[in-house]
C-alpha cells in the first residue's frame, strides 16, 4: 500500500506534495472519459440538496455548517463527524470514482482549490464544482461564508465563524506579550524502527505558518521552497528549534501511535535544544492535520504548550480560564 494513500496523509489535501503522491490515479485520471449523465444538469443558481465533498476537511465545514443531511457521498479518507461513517464514498480527489459518484445523483462537487490536474476529471462532469481554499487560516474562515451562502445557511456561516474568530483572539491576548519560539513541526514519519525515520517536516506550508503564528510561535522552515521537505537527523540538528511538535498519527500496520512512543524517538537526540529542555510534544489526534473547523483546537493546543506559565500550570482556575489542559508530562495534550 502506498504510504502516501494512508490515513496520516488525509493533510494531503492542503496543498501538493512534490514527492511522489500524485502517481496515485492519474493514470486513471488521464484516461477518464466524461460519463454521460444519467439525469437532467443540475441548476447551479439552486441551493445544493446532493452535495459529494472530495475532502476531510470540507466534509467537516459542511456538518459544522448544519449541512450534513444534504451530503451523499464523501472521499474515502472522511472519517469525522461519527456520522460520515455512514455515508457512501467516492473514493479520494486523485482516484475518484466516477461511477459511484454518478450514481448518487450529485447537484454539487466540492473540491479543494490549489489541486491542479488533479481535480479535472470531476469539473468535466456535467455537475457544478465548487471549489474551497483550505490552504491557510482565513482560507478556512472564508469558506465558511461561500459554502453557507451556497447552502443557504449564511447566518449559522456568520455564527460558526464568530465564534471561532473570538476563540483565536482569546489566544492571541494570551500570546501577546510572549516570546515568540521557534517549532519544527513533524507532519509524518516512518515508525517502528526506535529511531527517526524518514521525517517529513512542515515548510513553506501556508496552513501550518498560519496556525504556527496564530499560537504565538514561527515555523523555522516556513522559508523552505518545499511544502513538506524530508529533513535528516542532521539537518534537524543543524535547525535546533526551542520546541518540536510531532503530529504523526497513523503507525503503518499497527494504527494510532502513542504519545509517550512519539517523545520518546525524539528524546534520544540528546543534543537537540528541545530534548534539553523538555520541549517536545505530540499531538496525535486527527484535527492536527486537517485544515477544516477543529483548526482551532490545534491552535490552542499549541498556545497551551508554548504559553502555559508555570503558575497556569498548577492552578485549576486558570486552565479553565485558558479553555483547555496544558501538556502533561508525556507531552500529550489532556482534553
């Protein structure tokens, strides 16, 4: 099985990766004939009652948006809310099922803009796309508004978007005054073998550098020309960041990894700034790598684990007052 088809890699979606994945369906893709339409076109003026989402994270903007009844099919890496369980897939943006998607007789496709060639295949059939820019913060935050207008639910778009507008203002009052530190954030790697392995770091990624920002911290690669470069243990070395932040969540073979087994690689680099000062974390629950509503969390997450005091530490009043836990002594992030 390809390790760029698996599960950790339903991030995928927030912007190409030049390694390797887009082998993935396009020879499909580029053979794909345009099917003929067992119905009548759809009217794009219409609000959208059979929507096919091609993404994680715009699956999860249309259930936050109230949508989720007029959602008929999902790619095949949708696994939030519980009741996307449920739902008929389609199979993923670079090996879509075309077949399948006729079936469910669709009056919307919602794609992810910024995925080149990858998505052609599903605008020349005869159903209205739509696309969603779900590269950065305001990216997501804009969505909210076009796929509430699209589905006439503006006001709930404007609800959604306020309150998780004021949650990230809450953060950045918190972070204000506060050094900004430098965080090397692992997206993936190769477990198993107790050592780092094929580790594949956030660059010049707009959604990560966005998130990063909004927590009071700065990405030490966010000048890469790579989205999503593999760096060496020497080359991690050489950045030394004050804190490092893995987001690995899928141990090939053996599902979700542990926190304590993520630190723990990691601390074996003695030399590393962070392992010195105690200063890595990981956070291996999915909303860390899909740009969709539950952003927000990892934001906060992050802030807890730059900006949590020592006094906030040890007082409950002020952990509730931050809106979550802080890190414990794993580096896992309590909920």
């Amino acid at each position: 099985m390809n390790r760029f088809n698996s599960p950790p890699f339903r991030f995928r979606m927030v912007t190409p990766l030049a390694i390797g994945f887009v082998a993935i369906g396009l020879s499909i893709l580029g053979g794909c004939e345009n099917p003929k339409q067992p119905h009548s076109s759809p009217n794009p003026n219409e609000s959208p009652k059979r929507i096919i989402s091609m993404a994680p994270s715009i699956t999860e903007t249309l259930f936050a948006l109230g949508l989720g009844d007029q959602v008929v099919g999902v790619s095949r890496f949708c696994t939030y809310p519980p009741e996307v369980k449920t739902k008929p897939k389609v199979g993923g943006l670079f090996d879509p099922n075309l077949e399948a998607i006729l079936s469910l007789r669709p009056d919307r496709i919602i794609l992810l803009k910024g995925e080149g060639n990858a998505s052609e295949s599903l605008k020349r059939l005869d159903i209205p796309c739509v696309e969603v820019d779900h590269r950065s913060i305001d990216g997501i935050l804009d969505s909210f508004d076009q796929l509430g207008r699209l589905g006439g639910v503006a006001r709930r778009a404007a609800e959604l978007r306020g309150k998780i507008e004021s949650r990230l203002e809450k953060v950045r009052r918190r972070t204000a005054d506060r050094p900004v530190r430098s965080v090397l954030v692992c997206i993936s790697r190769d477990l198993g073998a107790g050592r780092l392995e094929s580790v594949y770091l956030a660059g010049d990624s707009p959604f990560f550098n966005s998130i990063l920002k909004a927590a009071g911290g700065v990405n030490p690669l966010a000048d890469s020309t790579v989205a999503f470069p593999v760096v060496s243990l020497e080359g991690i070395m050489k950045i030394d960041p004050e804190v490092i932040l893995d987001l690995t969540s899928w141990d090939q073979g053996k599902g979700k990894p542990t926190g304590e087994t993520l630190v723990r690689d990691w601390n074996q680099i003695e030399g590393l700034r962070a392992v010195k000062t105690g200063n890595v974390f990981s956070i291996t629950d999915d909303y860390a790598t899909i740009p969709g509503p539950r952003f927000i969390l990892l934001v906060e997450a992050i802030a807890d684990i730059l900006h949590t005091t020592k006094e906030e530490l040890h007082s409950p009043n002020e952990r509730k007052a931050a809106g979550r836990q802080p890190p414990d002594s794993q580096g896992r992030i309590v909920e």
